[in-house]
C-alpha cells in the first residue's frame, strides 16, 4: 500500500509530505496506481520548482519521496506553491477514489 502523509501547520499551510510505499496493484512496470501516484508527486515538485522557482527539500528513492516547503518570503509565491501542493492533494485523493484499497492518504497538523 502507498501511504501520503501531508502535514499542515495551524494555519492549513502544508509545511511537507510524505509518500511511501507500493500499491501492488500489479506487478512491476504496469501498476498503473503507482505510476498514478509517481506522476502526480514527481509532477508536482518539477512544477514547483519550474513555475515559481522555489526548490523542494526533497529525498526519493525506491518507494519513497519526501518533499519539505522552505520558508517563501514572498506571499504570492507562497500561495503560488500552496495551490501546487493542494492540486496534487485533490488528484491523490482522485486516485484514491478508485484505488482505495490500494493507497492512503493521511493529514496532519505540525
């Protein structure tokens, strides 16, 4: 199973995420959950990066991506960056939606 741990601080503003793990929705090179998930996640990170400039925190290896939101001084690229990170929660949970079984996704605050 995928587990996404998305952390928030008290304001709603996610600070990092957390994404672990295999679906095992079938075997390697056609588990289409996986794949689902690593676009998004890699999608949104290389978006970050390359729409507002700012650069991710990040470790991925096998299974796992991390990614840990430096202080923006600037409230538009922040909110910029914010609305990256919520559109890559929203496409998550669609895939959750249908593959439930085989992901979860986890909120906390900071």
């Amino acid at each position: 199973m995928i587990v996404v741990r998305i952390f928030r601080n008290h304001s709603g503003i996610i600070q990092s995420f957390k994404i672990k793990g295999h679906a095992n929705y079938a075997k390697a090179g056609e588990d289409i959950v996986c794949a689902g998930v690593s676009a998004v996640t890699v999608g949104t990170v290389n978006s970050i990066e390359t729409l507002t400039g700012i650069t991710l925190n990040c470790d991925m290896h096998n299974g796992f991506l991390s990614g840990m939101i430096p202080l923006i001084e600037d409230d538009a690229t922040g909110s910029k960056v914010q609305l990256l990170l919520e559109s890559m929660l929203v496409m998550l949970n669609n895939i959750a939606e249908s593959y439930g079984k085989y992901i979860l996704i986890e909120e906390a605050i900071l």
